[in-house]
C-alpha cells in the first residue's frame, strides 16, 4: 500500500513561517496584557518584530525592539529572565508536540535600514545614482 507522499520543502517551509508567526502574535500578545508580570516589561511598549523557527520547530529566535529604543539592554534582560513563562505560554497556546526553545535577539534591522538610509542620502553617492539616470 502506499503512503502517504511526503511534505515537499515548500510544504514545510511555509509550515515553519505559519508557527513563527504563531509564536510571534502569541508573544505581541502576552507583552501587551502584560501577562509576564515584570515591571520593566509592563513599563514597555515592545515590538515583536520577527520570530524565526528552525525547520524541526524546537527553537525560536524571537526578534525584539522596545518602541523609541528605550532602555534595550534592560528590556532583553527582562524578556530573558522571563523565558520560562513565555516558552509555557507559547506551548500551551500553540498545542505543538514540543515546546519550541525561545531566545530573545535584538532586532538590528531598523539600524541597518538607517544606516542605507544614510548612505543613499550622501552627496556622493546621490550624484552617482544621478548619472545612472
């Protein structure tokens, strides 16, 4: 008899995108109702702005930037001292099999967006895009 055919990679791949972005509203949310009963947390407003899972779901990077940049040291200490009950919350509400192993990352894209920013805004280089035109 046969089996059922396996999942292709695009299968899994979009499956994987799906549950970081599970995980990633499930945490927006927690932060929001301030559920994580911490006090820097609570005082905070936190974008999760990305949640990247590996392809066999056990970890999570979660990508995170406090509103106006405020106090980002402190903040990653508070989500990471609070890993815990953010990895029991995610589980419990996502029903996997496992529960993924969440890390906190800073998340640097805003910085390199301004940094491009910066760039194509120099004099230089705007007379160089200039003579392409």
């Amino acid at each position: 008899m046969a089996k059922h055919p396996q999942s292709t990679p695009e299968q899994q791949s979009v499956r994987v995108l799906k549950v970081g972005e599970r995980v990633r509203h499930i945490l927006s949310e927690l932060l929001a109702r301030g559920e994580a009963h911490d006090e820097v947390l609570s005082a905070s407003n936190i974008a999760i702005t990305e949640v990247r899972m590996t392809p066999d779901l056990r970890n999570a990077k979660a990508y995170v930037k406090p509103l106006l940049g405020e106090d980002e040291g402190v903040v990653l200490k508070a989500l990471r001292t609070n890993t815990a009950f953010f990895q029991k919350e995610v589980a419990q509400r996502l029903g996997l099999k496992f529960a993924p192993r969440l890390s906190f990352q800073p998340d640097e894209s805003f910085d390199e967006a301004d940094r491009i920013e910066r760039l194509l805004n120099d004099p230089k280089v705007a007379r160089d895009l200039d003579d392409e035109g």
